[in-house]
C-alpha cells in the first residue's frame, strides 16, 4: 500500500524539509516500538516541528479518512506506537522545548517531545525534579508517559504520571485545540486530564505538558537487603508497608535479573542472594535515619541475609543505576526477551512468584523478575529465541498466563506499560463486555472517525467473542465504525 499522489503532496506542503519519509529503508526504524517482536510499516511518517503543523495534519487525516499512530521516542513495550499499514507515523520528537519554568509555581510547561529525565535536569539549579521516573527516563518522551500513564520506581510515594501534571494542550481527532486541567490545583466538571492520561493516543494528540515540580529532598538513602529465597523478600515488602512506612522506592530483583545488572553495570549486588529489595527513604536527615533503622528492623524480622546502606549520592545512584539498566542487563541474557507488566495486591506477592516459577519449568523459558515490588507491579521478563521456531508464540502464550494469573489474584493486566496492541486479547479477561461499551462510547465521543491509533488497547466485543472470553448480542457492536481496523 502507499500513499496517494495527493496525500503525498498535502503533507509535503505542511511540512518543513526533511520532515516526511516514505522510503523503505527510512521507515524501518519506525516499524515497532520497544515491543519489537510486533512490527509493521506505516505508508509514512510525518516528523513536524511546531504545534501549528500538528494541527495542519490532524486536519487533513479527519478530512481524509487516513488513520494515524502518535509516536514519541518509541520506547513503549506494548505495541502502542505499532504502525498501521494503512495510516501514517505521526512523531512528536521534534517538538522538544521546554517552554517555560515556573519557580514560583512549582511547574514547568513543556513540549511533548521532551525526555521525561531533561526537565528534571533542567530544573535541578533551582533544587527541583520531576518524580515520575520511568526506567527508561534518558530517553522516553513526557508526551509518551501522560499517553501511558508511566510509573517508576518513585511512584510509590510520589504518585504516577496523571498525580504530577497540571494541564495538558491537546489536539482532538477533528483537529481542534483543547486545554485540558487548569493552573488551578482543581477544575470543575469532568476531569478530562485523567481521562485522557493513560489513553494510549486514542483520543487526541498531547502538544503541551504543564508537570508539577517537587522541592528535592533534602536527604536521600537507600538501604540493599540480600534474602535467601523469594518468598522472604515478598513477605518484607509488605512487612514494610503495613508498618505505615511509604519508601520513595521499594524495588525487588530475583537472582537472574541480579546477577545480570550486577555484570553490566558493577552495582555492588550480592550475587549469592536469591533476591534483593532496594529500599529508598527520603526526606529530612532525621526523618530518614528514623525510617533507615525500622526498616532495618523489619528485613531482619523477615531474614535479610545481607544489607548495605548507601553513604553518599554516588553509591545511592550507584545502588540504583543495576535496578534502572535491568532489562538491558537481562536482554544480554538471551537472544530475545519479553518483557510483561501486570499488577498485583501485595500481600499475593509470594503466592504469585512461586506459580510464576512453576509456569517457567512448564513452558520450559527462563524467567527473570524485576519488580516495583512497594506498588505490587510485575514485570517477569521471559527469555527466548526468536529463531527457534516456536519460542516466540510459546512465550506469548506464558506472559497471557501470567497477566491472567495477575487478574486471578484480584490484580490487572498493567501497571504501567499499557495495553497497545500486545495485551488487547487480555483486555477481554479482564473487563466485563459492559465495561468495553462504555469505553468504545468514550472513544467515539472523541473520535467517532475511530481514526487515532485504531486497533489499540480497547478489543472489540467481536474479538473478546472469538476468543470466548465473552458473549455478543445479536451479533451487534455498539460502534462497528471502530471494526475497520
Ligand atoms: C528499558 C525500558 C524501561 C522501561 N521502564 C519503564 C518504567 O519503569 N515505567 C514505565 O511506566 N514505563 C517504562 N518503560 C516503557 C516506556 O518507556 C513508557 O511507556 C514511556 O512512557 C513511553 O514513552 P515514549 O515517548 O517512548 O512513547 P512511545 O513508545 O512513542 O508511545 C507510547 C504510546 O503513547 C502514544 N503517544 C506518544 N506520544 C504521544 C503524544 N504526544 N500524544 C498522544 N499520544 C502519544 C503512542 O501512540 C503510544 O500509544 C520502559 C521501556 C523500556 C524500553
């Protein structure tokens, strides 16, 4: 398929130089996001500059019919920057300027385009940062994170994405303008900021961000705690919480995901250790040393085997730098890992990490855990080989077990990741089909075109049909525009 000559051209004249491609060759880096085992060629990829180019191609998309993916650094690991044959790549990274800081205010007003970890640089000469911290920080863009909703490991005390932005500009499907929150810390009638955090660009493309900042803090340490099995370290986690005591970050790594952080970047991980917690306290020196010592007393209540505490901002970043480069560090493991993402209730942590080794010796695929283990968010990372015929459907197949066994144990198929087009088939296990019509109803509401990133994250009620997780009336769909794709 490609584009016609009159599209071509449309686009051509909205956009500045060097702005479209439509070669081959060139489109190939465009042709998945960070779940690479889904790919697919758009018929382009449009790169504007400005808010008012934006505008420009929306228009001409709604005019003419052409769906379109919004795409910002394509870090994503759910498929939902995945091109669409038939529509086009519509990136945001070029729109990269962090427009305005707010000292006073607390707040910095940035382009979507921006990486997550350039405002909190940004801002650090005024003692400030931005909390949200996706692994993927250096490089994922704010548009990407308000568009999934991101975590991190500071989420736990300071909240996701949706808990630290203000406001957003956002360009609807019919190419009109919309602000969305308000300067105010709280605005009257629906609120349509957080109904459109975590949208995956289904509803309208995000053009301006208003973060909150933080005052950062003045003290910071981060204790290591070794643990002879899973199960003990699980049970830690929620020893730790039901103490009351919210850590900035309270991270796990099993074995496997330890020893390959510890190769890559020399963290300082016991190696013999069967797990590991990374608990951070933050706060004032006295308010951090009081947390340091119960949960010193809490690890070794739950037998800790080993603990090391960071004495300066060097080891504190030093002891997190192995839990941030996790998956890299494991993706040098094996030819191909699969990265999942799905929530539990913490107090099912143990249960789940022992049915999660169980299901690893049955599909026969190593597993290697990293968890926000304070939020109760999984991400098992199966290894395989793509070569070998058969591993990659195999290991489909035990992450869908896995997600299911998360909605079994009271939890969700994400935590942070999304749905994209790698877990459309799960939304169906996990929502009822009258939850599915409401959120086919919000989508057409925005878009009755059904033109922005179709396919993505909302399953029609045929296809949660065929599979058997659920039953159509009449054959009948609420919006059977929204089957084109
Ligand atoms: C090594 C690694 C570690 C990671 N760690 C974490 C983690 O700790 N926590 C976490 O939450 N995620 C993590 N991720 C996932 C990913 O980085 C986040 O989902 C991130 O927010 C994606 O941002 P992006 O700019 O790359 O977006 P993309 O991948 O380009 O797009 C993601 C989604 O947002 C939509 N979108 C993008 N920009 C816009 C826009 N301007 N307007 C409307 N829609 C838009 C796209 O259509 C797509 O559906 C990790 C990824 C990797 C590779």
């Amino acid at each position: 398929m490609s584009l016609s000559q009159e599209l071509r051209n449309a686009l051509l004249n909205i956009l500045p130089e060097g702005s479209f491609i439509d070669s081959p060759e060139l489109l190939r880096p465009y042709e998945c996001d960070g779940l690479t085992a889904k790919r697919g060629m758009p018929l382009a990829v449009v790169l504007p500059t400005d808010e008012a180019q934006v505008l420009a191609i929306v228009r001409l998309c709604h005019e003419q019919d052409l769906p379109l993916v919004p795409r910002g650094a394509g870090t994503g690991l759910s498929g939902g920057a995945q091109p669409l044959s038939q529509g086009i790549v519509l990136s945001l990274a070029r729109l990269k300027t962090i427009l305005d800081i707010d000292v006073e205010n607390l707040t910095a007003r940035v382009q979507p385009g921006v990486r997550n970890l350039a405002i909190s640089e940004a801002v650090r000469k005024h003692g400030l940062y931005y909390a949200p911290d996706p692994s993927s920080q250096i490089a994922c863009s704010i548009g990407g994170n308000v568009a999934e909703n991101s975590g991190g490991v500071h989420c736990l005390k300071y909240g996701l994405t949706v808990h630290n932005i203000q406001k957003l500009r956002i360009i609807t499907p019919q190419a009109e303008l919309l602000t969305l929150g308000s300067d105010a810390l709280d605005s009257p009638g629906y609120d349509l900021m957080a109904l459109f955090t975590g949208s995956e660009g289904l509803l309208g493309i995000i053009t301006e961000v208003t973060v909150k900042l933080l005052p950062t803090p003045p003290s910071a340490r981060v204790v290591l705690a070794g643990f002879d099995n899973v199960e003990q370290a699980g049970e830690a986690v929620a020893a730790i919480i039901s103490a009351g005591i919210i850590p900035a970050g309270l991270e796990m790594m099993d074995n496997r995901s330890l020893r390959a952080a510890e190769d890559f970047v020399h963290a300082g991980y016991p190696l013999d250790a069967a797990a590991i917690l990374l608990c951070e306290l933050d706060g004032t020196p006295a308010e951090v040393e009081e947390g340091i010592e119960q949960v010193l007393a809490l690890l070794q209540q739950h037998g800790c085997s080993s603990h090391r505490l960071s004495n300066s901002e060097a080891e504190r970043q030093q002891l997190w730098a192995g839990r941030k480069a996790a998956f890299p560090a494991v993706g040098r493991l094996s030819p191909d890992y699969y990265c999942m993402d799905g929530t539990i209730p913490r107090h099912q942590l143990s249960l789940v990490l022992s049915r999660l080794e169980q299901m690893s010796a049955s599909y026969g695929l190593a597993v290697a855990n990293v968890f926000h283990a304070g939020d109760g968010n999984l991400h098992p990372l199966i290894l395989y080989d793509a070569n070998k015929p058969g591993e990659l459907v195999k290991a489909e197949k035990f992450g869908g077990d896995i997600l299911s066994l998360c909605v079994e144990v009271g939890g969700s198929i994400t935590g942070e990741h999304g749905v994209g087009s790698e877990k459309i088939d799960q939304m169906c296990v996990q929502f009822q089909a009258l939850e599915l019509t409401q959120f086919h109803a919000i989508k057409a509401a925005f878009d009755p075109k059904g033109l922005f990133n179709p396919g993505k994250a909302i399953p029609t009620l045929h296809r949660c049909a065929e599979l058997g997780a659920m039953h159509v009336h009449n054959g009948e769909l609420p919006f059977p525009n929204l089957e084109r794709f």
